[in-house]
C-alpha cells in the first residue's frame, strides 16, 4: 500500500511482483490523483480516506504523479517472476 500523506507518496518508491495489485489511500484531507506519466493507469481524483488500486500485469518501471500537485511523484518498479525467484 502507498499512503498518499503531506503532499507526498509513501514510500515513494515500491517494488512489487507482477500480477500484483498496488492501492493508493489518500490520507491527506484535501484531494490528490495517481496518474502514470504514461497514462497505464489514472484515478478519478481521491477525497481523503479514497482509494485506488491498479494491478500490474508486465514488468517494467512505472512513473506516477498527482494531477492536482505535479510536485508529487512516487515509482512501481514491477519485477517478472523469472527476476524475482533469483
């Protein structure tokens, strides 16, 4: 789980498996968005206590930033079942 918690994405960087689902909460009491900077994956914009989740299917490094607070920024790093049994 990501908080999304004064101004800020925590932890701002996750790494995961594939096929897991990440979800965001927002804690913060005013709205924020999870938008990928290449548009894989987009929330509606989140009011505190909302959530949104997003299961990744391919490996690979994924951007994201709040819409609404350009300034935050956070990573998925999804790594391939052959990578992550080594």
């Amino acid at each position: 789980m990501v908080k999304i918690e004064d101004f800020a994405f925590s932890p701002p960087s996750l790494t995961v498996k594939i096929r897991t689902a990440v979800t965001w909460l927002n804690k913060d009491d005013i709205p924020h968005t999870v938008v990928s900077k290449t548009r894989v994956f987009k929330s509606k914009a989140l009011d505190t206590g909302d959530s949104f989740s997003f299961t990744f299917n391919e490996a690979g490094t994924y951007e994201y930033f709040c819409s609404l607070h350009p300034h935050m920024t956070g990573t998925i790093v999804v790594e391939s079942a052959s990578h992550a049994a080594r």
